[in-house]
C-alpha cells in the first residue's frame, strides 16, 4: 500500500504524500509484534514489541492530527514549531492539547513495567476453534489511556476537517477526507477492541488485523480518488506550497455596449450557482433591470435569490457612496463577504462589479485599486470580474495599457468571434463541434490557434492545450489568457505540475493522457470549453497509424458532449494519402491552413452544413 501512495501520480493529496506513506509504516508495528509475539517469544523481545506499536499508536495519531490541522490551516502554514511559539492561539492550543494523551501512552507503556505483561503464563483463546495462543497482558491503566488516544484521534480530525470540508469546492475532495478519516478511527477502534480481548483471554487479532488492512486499502482508495488537476484547472484550492492569487481569479471585461456585457456576466453567474458559490452582482442600474437583463440571459434569478445564492446590491452600496467614494472600504467589503460565504458553507465567492463608463482620476491610482490582489484570495475562493463600457478609456490608452499589465482583460469589442467569423460561421455555431486542423507547418498555422484561443477566452470559455515543448503551439500560446497548458514530455515518468499554467505529463503514456482529458471533462462538468490537441501526426509516429487512430476515436468519445469544442492538429504533408482520411472520417469540420493562404480551407460535413443553413 505503501508503494501505491508513493507511485500514484494524480492525487489530490500529492504534496502531502510523506504523511500518509508515514502513517502506513507505521501500521506495520501491530503485525510486527504478532510475529515477534509467534516466532521469537522472548519475554524481553515482547516487551520492546509492544512498547514500539505503543508508540508507533502515538506517532500516527500525531502525524494524522498534524495532516488535518495544516489541510484546516491552508494557505497559511503550521507547524509544530509554530504551534509551540504560540500556543496560546486557540487552534495551536487545540492541537497541543490534541498531544497530551498520544504523550502519556508512551510515558506510561515504557515508564510502567506493570503495564505491559509479556511472560509465557498470558495466552488467549481463538474463539472460533478454541485453540490457545501467547498473549501479551496490558493494565487497565494502559488500556483507558489507548482508549483516550483513539477517541482524541477520531474527534479532534472530524471536528477539524468538517470546518475544513465547507472551504472546498470539490466534493470528491470533502468525500476523500471523510473516507480516510472513518477508515483510520475503524482501524484505531478495531486494535484497541483486538489487543483488549487479547489481555483479557480471548483472541480475534487475526480477524482484526485482515479487517484493518481491508479499511487501510480503502483510506488507498480515498487518497487515490480526488486528483490535483483540479487543483491545477483552478477549480479547488492547491494544497502544493506558495499558493498564489491566480490570474484568472480577477478579470476585466471590456464591452461596447449594454446588450454585449450581460452574456458574459450572466454565464459568470450562472457557472458560479451551479458550482454551490455565492454570486453578488453590483450594478449601475435599478434591482429590477439588473433582474430582467440576467432572467433573459437563462439565469433563474427568482430561485437563487430565494436560496441566497444570488445577490444583485448597487454599486454605491460597495463604496459606500456615489463616485466610487471609498476604495478601501469596497475592497473591505469584499473580504468581509468572504468570511461571510465560508461561515455559509458555500463553495466559493464570486463578485462581479459593474463600472459602466465610471473611472476616477488620477487613473494611476484607480488602475492600483482595480489590480489590487486583495480583492481576491491565495485559496482562489474568491473570483471577481470588473466590467467597463469601452468608453470609460476613450482617449486613455496608456491607462488601459497599465491595467492590461496588471491583471487580464478581456475586450469584447475585439475578439468575441475573430476566429468563427474567418471559417464562416459563428461562434455558437463552432462551439461543440470536433475539428480537424490540417496544417502545413510553413503556413502559419499558430495563428490560428491563436485567435481560436482569443475567441474562447472572450466567451468565457477555457482552453485546455496538449502539446509538446518543442511545438511552436507551445511558444505561441503560452501567454494566452486562462489557457492551461498540458506538456507532453519524455522527461517525467507521472505528472508533475511545473507552474501556475503548466503540467507535464509522460508523452508515451497514451492511457495517462486519456484519463487527464477525462478528468478535465469532469472537472468542467457545467460549463463549455475547448481541448486543442497538438497532435495527431506526433501519435501516429509514436504509437503507429491504428493505434493513433484507436487514442483519437476514445479522446473524441470523451469529448462527445456538445459543450466541448474539441480542435485536434495534423501535419499533413507528413502523411500518406491512406493516412490522413483515416482521421478526416473522425470530424464534424476540417479546416486547411496551408502556406500562402490568408484564411483556412473549410470542410463542413454535411450535418454541420445543414445546422448552419
């Protein structure tokens, strides 16, 4: 179990790996002294034997308190020494307190010779043969202080992580933490249940101890289940170390007008109630137009106010007055809300806050404020969205420059359709199709991928890449706003994240590669986005034409739904001419870049022609 901790490369939990491989070997002292207890019964032996799992007992209840009470302390960091340097702070002496009875076992089972009983006249009977076996007596006092250890044991993580689960936003994270902590507290009762027949006469520890391996085999299952791509994708927080407000935790929204704005905001909303997240939306206008404009746009505004979902307050209620009187006080507000949502048990906090053309001078200064990573949090709890009428910076082009520096903005009255409108459809009319870009690798290619990626982004659509390092995809579209890169290399053997946008995973591990597009499909369970895969023609020399042809039909079964733009790459003047249909009878559209031309070449299928027409 140990070695499935150590090689399992996805789990949520990866970053704290060495706690549980810890906890399991040091499971390993209850069988070690039953051997001991069978093959070598020296009195002395036994002794040591049973002071070690004593011990080991102490030393898992530790490091178990100690996993949960850093997963409640997340992103700031605790430690023992911490603890130690304030422990008059009520979760450090919480946890202090947590220590005493894991202390005092091991004082007692060492410093009290009459608490363990090792001599050869101790033997306890199986009761299903009535066959007699040595045995190891343990005092009364021992044992009330083994029961002590393992109620603080069950309580003190149930009582943390239930605080902690209500700060998630995954429930296969909140399910993983419930499973490992009931299958530890089973395990913990059973032994004591277990050594306690024992000492009185009656022997069940070979039953006991194939349960507990059973139960420790499900905590495996649980430590394996919730993966770190979400983490990764942006979804729940990263339990890695230096987490970091991300980029797309705050965003700037840039329209031409009002009809433009509400579709964005209102898929803002609507991706924000469905994920369990409290959505305020500060506006310009009256309640009820703000009610009409998002009603209009699928937003069950009358459900979400009445589960307090939804809130629709004025702007000036955030500023505490008109002309955005009081900066410090909005972005107060704002963390106030936070806290707030948490006391809620809501899964997070979105805020969109709405400008119209409103700015204030000196721009400098209101660009600081926009920017200012305050408003959002380093778990990611907290995304906010701004909006501004594209006016509000007419004649102000170095002041939009500042704020493009400073945090993402997306302008609408640029990108919403720029890569659509070149293949000669629209945008809703591209979104969920699978398509097949043939390129020559002189034509250009990168760029329009590039505009694919700006037309995602602007519809608030994420884009997920698959590609190589040595691809010029890579280099083109690393800077992409909210893309998240999957790096196909030879140089890691599980997936490692490498930064905030960026994952490497084993090139030649095609089952590894399909399960990160599927966990990516379920992690993005209830909005759209498009999957770009860099490519085909790398597959087909890699695994052989069948087999690449076999990993593309499974990746487009994954990707059947119809909220998944799936855009995947051939090189074909690399191929044969039997190759490349092979692939083409795969698509919905194809599209042709070759070198010279302005603009692809469209195939469209003829469901795709008849849905247009």
């Amino acid at each position: 179990m140990v070695l499935f901790i150590v090689r399992e490369p996805l789990s949520y939990f990866r970053p704290y790996k060495s706690y549980f491989v810890a906890i399991y070997v040091f499971f390993n002292a209850f069988p070690i002294s039953q051997l001991i207890l069978v093959f070598y019964p020296d009195e002395f032996l036994i002794r040591l034997s049973a002071q070690a799992f004593a011990a080991a007992a102490a030393i898992i209840a530790t490091l178990w308190g100690l996993l949960v009470t850093k997963l409640y302390f997340y992103p700031e960091k605790f430690s023992l020494r911490s603890a130690l340097a304030n422990p008059l702070r009520q979760t450090n002496l919480a946890y202090l307190l947590y220590l005493l009875p894991m202390i005092s076992l091991v004082i007692l089972a060492i410093a009290d010779t009459t608490s363990i009983d090792p001599s050869a006249s101790r033997v306890a009977v199986y009761v299903f043969d009535n066959t007699s076996y040595r045995a190891v007596g343990f005092s009364n006092l021992l044992l009330d202080a083994a029961a002590i250890v393992i109620t603080t044991f069950t309580v003190y993580p149930f009582v943390t992580l239930s605080r902690l689960r209500s700060q998630l936003k995954d429930r296969e994270v909140r399910n993983a933490l419930r499973v490992i902590s009931s299958s530890f507290a089973a395990v913990a009762a059973l032994l004591l249940v277990g050594y306690s027949l024992s000492s009185f006469g009656y022997s069940l520890l070979g039953l006991v101890h194939l349960v507990c391996v059973a139960l420790l085999v499900v905590a495996v299952r649980g430590f394996k289940k919730p993966t770190f791509l979400k983490a990764f994708l942006g979804l729940v927080p990263s339990l890695g170390p230096n987490p970091a407000v991300m980029r797309g935790d705050q965003i700037v929204l840039i329209y031409e007008n009002d009809n433009a704005k509400i579709t964005p905001i209102a898929r803002f909303v609507n991706e924000g109630v469905n994920q369990q997240n409290r959505v305020l939306y500060f506006h310009f206008d009256d309640e009820a137009t703000a009610r009409e404009e998002l009603s209009r746009n699928g937003v069950d505004v009358k459900y979400n106010l009445t589960k307090g979902n939804l809130r629709l307050p004025s702007i000036d209620s955030l500023y505490q007055g008109a002309n955005l009187l009081d900066e410090e006080a909005a972005i107060g507000q704002c963390q106030e809300l936070a806290n707030e949502t948490r006391a809620l048990g809501k899964n997070g906090l979105r805020i969109v806050i709405d400008y119209s053309d409103r700015t204030k001078r000196p721009y400098q200064k209101f660009v600081n404020h926009i920017a200012d990573p305050r408003w959002a949090t380093p778990d990611h709890y907290v995304q906010v969205m701004m909006t501004f009428a594209s006016y509000a910076f007419e004649n102000e082009k170095t002041t939009l420059d500042l704020l493009k520096s400073k945090v993402p903005v997306i302008d609408l009255t640029e990108s919403t359709d720029v890569f659509s409108r070149t293949v000669g459809l629209s945008h809703d009319e591209i979104a969920g199709q699978k398509i097949l870009l043939e390129y020559d690798p002189l034509s250009g290619y990168e760029k329009i991928l590039r505009t694919l990626a700006t037309e995602a982004a602007s519809n608030f659509e994420r884009v997920i890449l698959f590609t190589r390092k040595d691809s010029p995809i890579h280099s083109a579209m690393e800077d992409e706003l909210g893309l998240k890169m999957f790096v196909l290399t030879s140089r890691v053997s599980y997936p490692k994240v490498e930064s905030e946008n960026v994952i490497l995973i084993p090139a030649f591990d095609s089952s590894l590669i399909l399960d990160s597009v599927n966990k990516t499909i379920e992690a993005y369970a209830s909005t759209p986005f498009t999957i770009i895969f860099d490519s085909i023609s790398h597959q087909i020399f890699t695994l052989g034409p069948e087999r690449a042809h076999s990993f593309v039909r499974q990746a487009l079964e994954l990707m059947a739904s119809s909220r998944i733009t799936g855009v995947f790459l051939l090189n074909y003047p690399a191929h044969d001419a039997k190759t490349t249909p092979m692939f083409e009878n795969l698509f919905d559209l194809e599209l042709i870049s070759r070198p010279g031309a302005r603009i692809p070449e469209v195939r469209k299928k003829a469901a795709l022609i008849v849905s247009s027409g």
